[in-house]
C-alpha cells in the first residue's frame, strides 16, 4: 500500500486530499469566500489566503484519513496552470514537507488531473477517450490515449466558458460566481425565446469574446425601450444563453468525436456541474452511442483528490520531481 498526501492551491481553493492505493481517504477544500464580495478572484488576495489556510487544511485531511504524518509515502501537488502566486504557495509547502519527511515528490498537471478525474476512487478506464474540460479558467477537448499521453486538439482563443458564465450574469445584475445562479434561473425558462449568434473559429477552437459582446449589447438596447426588461424576461434571457453557450462546446465535441472514431468521452471541471451541459451530454452519447464518463460534483471543481489520483499513476512509474521544478501559468499539457 502507498499513501500519498496532495495539495491543490492552482486558483482561489485549498485543497488537500489523501489517497491509499488510488482510494481516497480524505478530501478537504476550503473556498474563500471573499472573492465573491470582489466580483472574481483577485490572484493576492488567493495567494495570502492559501498560506493562511493551508496548514490547517493539512492536519484536517490526515485527521480524516485515520493517517499520520510518518504514513506518506510521496507527496503531490499542482504545479500548473494556475495562478502563479497560489501554485508557489502550494509547490512550496509540498516541496518543504517532502524534504522534512525524505519522500519524493510529485508535480501534476491540473489539466491531466481533471482529464482523470472521473477515474477517482479505482474507476476502469477505457483508452483512448476524448475529454471535454470546461471551468473558470479552462475550456479545452483533450484527446487521452493514456494516463501520461494527452493531446489539446481544441481550446478557446480568448475567454474560457466558465468566465463567459460569470460575466453573462455580472452583466444582469447577479453576484459571483454567476454560473451556478444563471444555470438556476434558467429552469423553466425559454432557451429559444432570445436568440445569440455562433462565434465560427476553424476546427475544434472555440471562441467565447464575441457572444459576450454580443449579450452585453443586446441586454444595453433591450434596457434603453424598457427598464424592467431584465426583471421581467429573466428566466428566458438565462435560459437562451445558456443554451447557445452550451451548444458551442456540443458541437465541437461532436466534431472532434466523429473525426478521432471515439467511443469513451469525459466532461470535466467546474462547469461540468451545469445542468444543462450535463443533461446535452446524456443526450448526444445515447444518440451516437458513446460511453460518457462524469466525475461526482464533488471532483468537478478543483480539488486535490483529482492532484492524488493522478499522483498515484505517476507513483507506480516513479515519475518524481526534484526541487528545482518551476510552477508554471501557461494552459499546455506537455
């Protein structure tokens, strides 16, 4: 049996996790909530927040687990994408931890992380498969041959689908993160009562930019004839731009699935809690016959149990890190 102890600090969460032969024992997050009052994630105020939380954190995932301290046997963490002053504050802690105890560490990237995530807990994997990841700072398909072998095949070009969310509902009036709340409101609304155009980018790219542009004009001209018309239309106006949204990321995964002759597909990160984009998922795998893959809500968001069952594959081949490694921002997965 080996235990390993990983930390999750990529943006505004601390997370700490232990994981026993690819089993989560302990799964400790905790947000910050002042982000919310900001209107988004303000990277300093993330970073002092980690390094106050993060010792706390780690006595209360080992608590839970039943483990001590001299129990680990390596020691993961997130090294990128991210922020860079939270992913220096976790690297940094795991980096000092692992040389106190003398066990190896191991570096992961987020992006493979969230690609695995529904494997949690000693889930069968089935290669290759294509993962759709959609979050606050990611919208990417990524095709996954294997554990260590990912491809980016399609990304945004400007805005993650998580940030167009956010920003949508900023602009009508509702509090941060927006997502969640556009996604509620929603619910019995008319998804086809206002229409938004496509934002057309080659192959399996996407682009996010221009439908915000466009949903901040129209809500602005929509205002100018009539004051009340968010308060009244709230409902339909979540509804259709949610479906538009939505219906962006189907359709490239749709293409990238038809060209790559995929059968196994994975949604992953925050947005993967989206109802909508959950229940569209359903829908097309049953149409074409595809096995879908859906981590817990639970393992949608970023938390360190994805960074330690990732970690845990890494463990079996010895893929350890010394500590020179650098944390790094850029979104690759190489």
């Amino acid at each position: 049996m080996n235990t390993i102890l990983a930390v999750e600090t990529s943006c505004d969460d601390t997370s700490v996790s232990i994981i026993s032969d690819r089993l989560i024992e302990s799964n400790i997050i905790s947000s910050q909530i002042d982000h919310s009052k900001l209107g988004g994630v303000v990277p300093e105020i993330a970073s002092r927040a980690h390094q106050k939380n993060i010792i706390y954190i780690v006595e209360s995932a080992l608590s839970k687990s039943g483990k001590s301290i001299n129990d680990l046997d390596a020691i993961a963490y997130t090294n990128g994408p991210g922020l860079l002053g939270s992913l220096l504050v976790g690297s940094t802690f795991a980096k000092s931890l692992g040389y106190a105890l003398d066990v190896p560490l191991i570096s992961v990237n987020h992006l493979k992380a969230h690609a695995l995530s529904h494997t949690i807990n000693n889930i069968e994997i089935k290669y290759p498969f294509i993962s759709l990841l959609v979050s606050g700072g990611h919208t990417q398909i990524i095709l996954v041959s294997s554990y260590s072998d990912m491809k980016i095949i399609g990304e945004t070009r400007d805005d993650a689908v998580g940030e167009a969310f956010d920003k949508c509902a900023k602009i009508l009036g509702l509090d941060y993160p927006g997502g969640p709340i556009l996604d509620n409101l929603s619910e019995g609304g008319d998804s086809k009562k206002f229409p938004f155009p496509d934002t057309r980018v080659p192959d399996f790219d996407y682009s996010f930019s221009g439908i915000k542009t466009s949903f901040l004009y129209f809500i602005k001209s929509e205002l100018e004839k009539n004051s009340k018309f968010i308060e009244q239309n709230i409902n339909d106006i979540c509804a259709s731009i949610q479906s538009k949204l939505v219906s962006m990321l189907i359709n490239k995964l749709i293409l990238a699935v038809n060209k790559y002759d995929i059968k196994d597909i994975s949604l992953c990160g925050g947005v993967a809690a989206n109802s909508l984009l959950r229940s569209e998922m359903i829908k097309i795998s049953k149409n074409k016959g595809l096995h879908l893959h859906i981590p817990v809500p639970e393992y949608c968001t970023d938390n360190a149990a994805m960074i330690a069952n990732y970690a845990s594959f890494m463990f079996k081949e010895k893929e350890f890190s010394g500590l020179d490694t650098i944390p790094f921002s850029k979104n690759i997965i190489g």
